[in-house]
C-alpha cells in the first residue's frame, strides 16, 4: 500500500486533511479525538 492509496482511504473515511508539514501529512477526524500522521515520501 503507498501513501497515497492509505490517504485516499483516510479522506473516504472521513478524515480531513489538518495540515502538511514538509512530507508527513496530518489528518484529523471531526468524531474521533487525536490525528493520523501518514509519511509521505
């Protein structure tokens, strides 16, 4: 699985993009409490 195929499958599952810092991208969910960090190479 590349980054890209697990961040499509985070944005199908309702997690929306906090921010991108350099590589790593953040996602967060409005129902669930914390954030996802998915390296991006």
């Amino acid at each position: 699985m590349t980054s890209a195929d697990l961040t499509r499958e985070m944005r199908q599952a309702g997690w929306l993009p906090g921010r991108v810092n350099g590589s790593p991208h953040v996602f967060k969910n409005p129902e669930r409490p914390g954030i996802v960090v998915v390296p991006h190479p």
